[in-house]
C-alpha cells in the first residue's frame, strides 16, 4: 500500500472514475440550494437530487465528485471517537439510469486493490451485503473472486427513507488488525459491521432499483436503475497513512499541531480531556472556515445557530487547554493551505472569515463574562431559599438564551457548593430539540424520475434575439400523456425552436400567445419552464386547435420581457456596487427578476446603513447615466474565468457559458436576457433592505416607469406634508418641522410643570384625610390625574412624607382604571404587602395586577366601582 497525502487520495478518486467515462461535478456549496428539506448539504448525493428525481437530465449519466459536507445530528461526539466530524468530505461514483451492479462493485474493487491506485491488501478487505441479494454476492464472489468468509450478510443493507428510489446496499470493510479490536476477539461484535475499531467501513455502494411506494410495503422494479456510492476521504486517508484515528491525519495534524503552539499544550493520545479538546477544535475550525467561506453566518436560528454553536464549543475546549483569547480566527490560514489543492475558496475569503470568527469570538468571551454574573445571582437566589440544587430549567435557560455553556454552568455550580439537575436540564433540551424538528420543512428528499419527461431528446433551440417566430409543434402534452392534437384545457408545449425564455437563474418566464399561421390566437402561454432535457416547457391555457406536427407562430408579451431585462441587468449592477460598498463577502444568495421589480439576496453580517443604501443606490445609477454598452460573450467556462466572470449562487454551468460584460463594472456568468445598454434601464430605485435571516440581507428595488411611479408617490407624500404645513417650498419642508418640533417640545415641558403643580395641589388635599382601622393608619382616594407615572409621583411624596402606613390610590381616563397600592416599611414587617391588597381590590375594578411588596399597580375597566373599592380597604385591614 502507498502512502500517500489527502489532496493525492481525492485526486485519484476523481482521475479514476473520469477514466471511467465519470464527468467530474464540482463541489457545491455547503449551503442547499431550492432543498427546504436539507439544513446542510450532507452527502455527496445531496447535490445530484435533481438528476436522481428526474427533473433535470445530465448531459453524461456517469457522475462523480468530492463533495464537502455537514452532518450536526451528533456534535458532542465529535473528539470522543475516533472518526465523528462535523466537517467531512464525500467521495462518490453515481449512475442515473447508466451502469448497475457489477460495474459499480468491480470498480470499486478494482480502486480499493490495483497497484496503479490505491493498492489495498486484497486479503485486508471484507464486504457486507443485503441477504436477499443474491446478485451482488455472485459478483463479489464470482467475478471480485473474494472467498464466501469474506462476504457477510447483513439484514441492514437496505437503503430505504419510507417511499421512493430504493434498494440493497453493499458495504466495504477494511481489516485494521486485531491491535485495533477494542474488545475480546471472541467478542459477538467482532465481525465487519459490527462495534470494534478493527473492521473499518471505508464505501457504501447503494443499488437504487425499486420504487418504495408510498404508505405500503410494496416495492415496484425503477425502469431505470441507479448507483449512489460514498466513501468517506478522511477515513480512507487513516487508513492509508496508518494513523490510529482521522485525527492523526493530514487533514488535520497541522491544525493540532497550531494549537499546541498556541494554548502551549502537547497533544498526547493518553491524556484524553486535552486530547479531546485538541480534536474538537480541529473538526469544529473547518467547518466554521468552510461554511462562512460559503456564506453561512454565526446566528441565533437555522445553520446560523449551528455555527455559533460549533464556535462556542471549540472556545471553551480552547479553555480546557488554558488558551484564554481569541485563537480560533488564527487557524483559519491551516484550513486553507490544507485544503488548497481542491477548495481555493477558504484561502480566497481568509480574511473575511477571519473577521467573522474572531468577532464572534470576542462575543462570546464578553458572554461567558455577563453568564457568570446571571449565574451567581441564580445561585444566591438558591442560598436564600436555602436550596442545594441549581434546576435543569435554569441551566438551559442559560445555555440557550445566553449562550452560557452547560460544563462551565457546571463547574461555578460544583465551586459553590451546588448539585446540578442533569436530567432537568435533558428533558429541557429534547424538548427544544423537538421544537427544532417541528419546525424543519417536511417534503421527499428524493423523487422517482418522470418517465414522460426525461424520454423527450427531441433538441428545441431557445432563441435569445427573436421576439417572434414560426416553430413546429413536437409534443403536446396534457394530464401527463402526450396527445397528438387538443382544442381545449391547459397543457404543456415543446417546439422546435421559441423565443420565450424559461424561468431560470432568478429571470422568470416570457408569458405571450400562440398564433396559427392565419393569425388566429389558439394558446395563451401562462409560464414557461425547462423539461428535464432542457427543452422549454410551455404551460398555455388552449383557445383553439392544437395539432402535433404543426407550425404555429410564437410571440412573446415584449413590454413584460423588456420590463423583466431591465430588472435582470440592474441586479447585475446592484451585485456589483454591493461588493464595492460593503465588501467582497457580500456575494449573492439568491434572487427574483420580475416585471414589476426585482429581489436581490446576499450575505453581509449587519444592517446596511441609510449611507451604505445611499451610496450603492448612487453607484448604480451612475452606471446607468453613463449609458454603459452591455455586451453578451458566449465562450466555454475555461476562458470564461481567466476573463475574471464570477457565477452567481446556486447556478450550474456547463462547458459553454454566457458571460454577461457591463464596461469593467461588472463580469459575470449569466443566461438570461439583458437591455442592450445600461440606459435603458432609466433609472434604479431601492424601496426596502431587511434581514431575512442570520447573515442574509434582501434588497427590493424598482426600475424605469416602477421607480418613476414610486418617486411619484413619495413626492406626492411630501406635498401633502407641506400644504398641511403651509409651506410653499418642499425644501424648506424639514425646517419648518424642525420648528414645530422645538414649540412641541416647550409645550411638552410647560405641561409637565403644570401637571407636577396639579399632583403637588391634589397632594395637599388627599394627605389630608387620613383615616385608621384595626390600628393601621391609611390613605385610600380618588384623584385627578392622567396616568399611572403621575399616581408614582404622589407615592413619592407619600412615602417621603411618611403620612400613613398604607396608600391606594385611584384614577380613571377614557373608561380605564389604573389602581396604585403602597406600604411603608414599618407596616411591611408587620405582614402586609402591597401585592396581596392590590389582588383583592383590582377584582372589584374589573382589572387585576400585582408588583413589589412595598409598591403594586394595577388596571381595571369598571371606573363605577371605584368608591365601592375604596370601601373596601377598610374591610380588609
């Protein structure tokens, strides 16, 4: 066996399966695009669904790739065995409806033991297969040639989520010796799939061959089969370099090795608290590195409070080792240069992400701090009830409210002399975690592909300069059968050739009629999608005869497109103003060009400001105003980024692109239909800029007539303004308003002096009449005042006066009651509080409320009853 680094092993993975006819797909991002279902993407299938359902069809049915990936379902694992991660890499071969059983075990076999791979010990390699599956264990005994000892049947092996694609699966285990066993050899757990360390699963080949109908137990032959396999890079390279855990690898030995020079730390198998901490960090630190390149940002919700909790956890491992400041930011540069040969993103972005993280980082130093200080009044709280014990609720309070960990919870808990309610504090976190799984949006991660669909090939070419042509009729399609001619309902087209853009990369669809060659209108185009092949997939609505074979005349709604493109060609100029502004990071997440408007999202990690919005509202006009050409490039990928075009998020692109060039403002890969030259766009207006989640900002703007009409509306706004202002000029608008502010403000203040003199002038009248009953002198009136701050200010003068032992005092405005309740300290020690009398008279007003033992208020809605609860004061003392 070869030994050989990380970046070597990936890249033979890939260079063998491409000898396989294999198109290598390039990792996507680690966050899903169009998939509610998945929070992160987390396997390297994760990003091929659409191939996998049927609704796009891949130019070569053989794909592979390496694909980043995120798993958080068992993050407190992660450092307590050998091989749990956050962060991993999925090597994977698939086939959408290609090669099948025996071409995905044969290469697999043929990867795992040539000497021109990876040169695997054949006798080292055990395989685990469906009972059932009569046919793999043929192919791994007949044609592998491996001995019958060396195939294990595993009732297990069935891949199955409950409806859909599924099938048997066979995995591949690699003998790591008895040294490694963990348990006695005799142990019913030793044997490959078993719970040892000796037997490593390194490949899981899945045989996706039926259709697992939904609410049954029946299971229908796919017409097509499929291969998903995966292997896991980190643990194939343990093995390779003979390390005891992944740990020990090159994936992550440098980060540990920066961290033993940071906290000053050695990291020792033997010591397993440091040694622990050592692994979380070096796991969490490429996930962190890798998902905010990406552009995930530390939040309070979604994969934003993943992060932040990832983060969180590595500091306080990092306080384990003693490493009292920020560190982690300093690490990101390690990621990078490990991963740099196949993820250039992380060294590209270093910067930022370091920004991000060490931000965070101090955050949180600044969190436990304030934690420490809720916590110690929690715990005197506890002393004076006398109670030994701090509760579940209290530590998950902490934990997930303020970001206070649990294990420092713990240990100032145990410092003080306090137990700690684990099993509290685990009901309280399932129940969170229920919460959370409530609200995951429930949908099937993977669908069975439509026949109908993914067997149309018929080519149909999209025209981007024609707004009007002829096309001849090749399906016609309704209630998912083809029929050869309709005359009414709704249906779906496929011509030859269109003019009507498909809605694609955020541009929706041309809507427009269809003529027969006399002129008549037979359809009116609803939408236009693409059909799994690519073809443009027409929705009409049928207003005559349809007939296959047919020519018809196709004509597209011009003032919807020509509105559509302006909006598309400013989203192109926003992009770019926006990373001009805000900075490099601020890349697209996501958009809508419609024809009334156009919806921009992007990464940033703060409200953009009245003066940022300002200036990049600013910067795109000027780019209209100078009446820049737009120029459109077809040219193939390779040359497409030596040009410098950025892609825009989520988009795929194959060997020929389009770049889309305004001037040198703004360079990048684009399909869709655009204005000819930046002033016929007219003018650019932003209507709003709000956070649609942790580090994703959206900005809503107009174009041409829509923003003129918006500018209207405003104007017409501010006139109206100034005529009840009686101001002639709207530019003196602001000033005659600042003067208006300035005789509010006296007036305000000659209010407040008046009302204090008529409190002082009632306080006078109502102190006089003290009255007593069962020995407790009291006050008990009616004033006229115009809020419960007002009933405050006569209690203030009460208490500082000392005029009874007891103050109710009641007030009623516009139908409402507001009831205030006081009590001396003297009368306090006496066992009369202020919240027990105000429980019994608020009843009585309609109204209930409670307070401090020496000060209560509350409101009611029955001003009628105030008298007769006044009366009542007396009773209960």
């Amino acid at each position: 066996m070869k030994l050989l680094t990380s970046a070597k092993v990936r890249q033979m993975f890939l260079d063998f399966f491409k000898a396989k006819g294999h198109t290598i797909e390039p990792s996507a991002s680690l966050i899903p695009v169009d998939d509610p279902t998945l929070l992160w993407i987390n396997s390297g299938v994760a990003t091929l669904k659409k191939y996998f359902n049927g609704s796009v069809v891949p130019e070569n049915p053989r794909i592979t790739n390496a694909q980043k990936s995120i798993r958080t379902n068992d993050i407190e694992n992660v450092g307590k065995t050998a091989r749990h991660h956050t962060m991993f890499e999925m090597l994977g071969n698939f086939s959408i409806g290609d090669y099948f059983k025996e071409e995905a075990i044969t290469w697999a076999w043929e990867f795992l033991t040539s000497s021109e791979w990876i040169g695997f010990e054949p006798e080292k390699l055990y395989v685990t297969v469906y009972p059932k599956d009569k046919e793999a264990r043929r192919i791994w005994e007949k044609v592998v040639g491996l001995t019958s000892d060396h195939v294990i049947d595993v009732e297990d092996n069935f891949w199955d989520i409950g409806a859909g694609p599924s099938g048997p699966d066979s995995e591949i285990f690699y003998d790591r010796g008895v040294e490694y066993l963990g348990v006695p050899e005799n142990d019913p757990e030793n044997y490959p799939g078993g719970e040892n360390e000796r037997y490593l699963e390194i490949w899981n080949l899945v045989f996706s061959q039926f259709n697992h109908l939904p609410n049954t137990d029946t299971f229908e032959e796919l017409p097509h089969k499929n291969i998903d396999t995966g292997m896991g890079l980190e643990r194939l390279v343990s093995i390779i370099q003979g390390a005891p855990t992944n740990f020990e690898t090159d994936l992550f030995l440098p980060i540990i090795r920066e961290v033993e020079k940071i906290s000053g730390k050695v990291y020792e198998p033997k010591n397993a608290n440091e040694n622990m901490s050592f692994k979380v960090i070096a796991d969490h630190i490429r996930a962190l590195s890798f998902a905010i390149g990406d552009g995930a940002l530390p939040g309070n919700e979604g994969r934003s409070y993943v992060l932040r909790r990832l983060l969180r956890r590595a500091v306080m491992h990092g306080k384990r080792l003693d490493i009292k400041q920020a560190f982690l930011y300093k690490l990101v540069p390690i990621v990078g240069e490990i991963m740099k040969s196949y993820y250039s993103e992380v060294l590209k972005k270093c910067e930022f992400i370091q920004k991000i993280i060490k931000h965070e980082e101090e955050t949180f130093h600044r969190t436990i701090d304030a934690g420490a200080t809720l916590l110690q009044q929690v715990l005197m709280e506890l002393k004076k009830k006398n109670q030994s014990q701090i509760s579940g609720r209290d530590i998950f309070k902490l934990y997930d409210t303020y970001g206070f960990p649990v294990e420092l919870t713990e240990e100032l808990a145990q410092e003080e002399g306090f137990e700690v309610d684990h099993e509290g504090f685990k009901v309280a976190m399932k129940k969170q975690q229920a919460r959370a799984r409530a609200s995951v949006v429930k949908g099937n991660s993977m669908g069975v592909q439509s026949e109908l669909f993914t067997e149309i090939k018929d080519f149909s070419e999209f025209s981007y300069a024609e707004q009007a042509m002829n096309a001849r009729l090749l399906y016609l399609i309704s209630d998912n059968q083809t029929h050869h001619s309709l005359n009414a309902g709704r249906a779906a087209l496929i011509f030859d050739q269109t003019p009507f853009y498909a809605e694609s990369g955020g541009q929706m669809a041309d809507y427009g009629v269809i003529k027969d060659l006399v002129g008549e209108v037979v359809a009116k185009v609803v939408d236009v999608q693409k059909a799994p092949n690519g073809q443009h997939l027409h929705r009409v609505e049928i207003l005559g005869e349809l007939l296959v074979g047919a020519s018809y005349h196709l004509e597209i709604d011009r003032v919807r497109r020509y509105k559509i493109m302006k909006n598309h060609t400013s989203a192109h100029l926003l992009h770019a103003a926006l990373r001009n502004i805000l900075g490099d990071h601020a890349t697209q997440a996501g958009s809508v060009n419609d024809v009334n408007f156009l919806r921009f999202d992007f990464t940033h990690f703060a409200q953009v400001t009245a003066k940022e919005l300002a200036a990049i509202e600013k910067q795109v006009n000027e780019e209209i105003w100078q009446a820049v050409y737009v120029e459109t490039i077809k040219t193939d990928i390779d040359t497409a980024k030596a040009m410098g075009a950025t892609a825009l998020f989520g988009e795929k692109y194959g060997k020929d692109v389009r770049i889309l060039r305004i001037g040198d403002y703004s360079v990048e890969l684009c399909g869709g239909t655009h204005v000819k030259n930046t002033a016929d766009i007219g003018i650019f207006k932003i209507l709003k800029e709000e956070g649609i989640g942790s580090g994703t900002r959206r900005i809503i703007a107009v174009t041409s007539q829509a923003a003129y009409l918006a500018y209207r509306e405003e104007e017409d706004v501010l006139r109206k303004v100034a005529q009840q202002l009686k101001t002639p000029q709207l530019k003196e608008t602001p000033i005659k308003i600042a003067v208006l502010q300035e005789q509010l403000r006296v007036l305000q203040k000659e209010n407040e002096h008046l009302a204090a003199k008529l409190v002082n002038q009632q306080a006078s009248d109502v102190f006089k009449n003290v009255q007593e009953a069962n020995g407790t002198t009291y006050l008990a009136a009616k004033v006229n005042v115009k809020d419960m701050g007002q009933l405050r200010a006569l209690s203030d003068q009460w208490k500082q006066q000392a005029i009874s032992d007891i103050l109710v005092l009641a007030t009623a405005n516009k139908g409402k009651v507001s009831l205030l309740v006081a009590v001396s300290s003297k009368t306090l020690k006496r066992g009369l509080k202020a919240g027990d009398l105000i429980k019994k008279l608020a009843p009585i007003i309609g109204g209930g409320g409670g307070g401090r033992d020496t000060l209560a208020q509350a409101g009611g809605s029955k001003p009628e009853e105030i008298e007769n609860m006044l009366q009542t004061v007396a009773k209960y003392l």
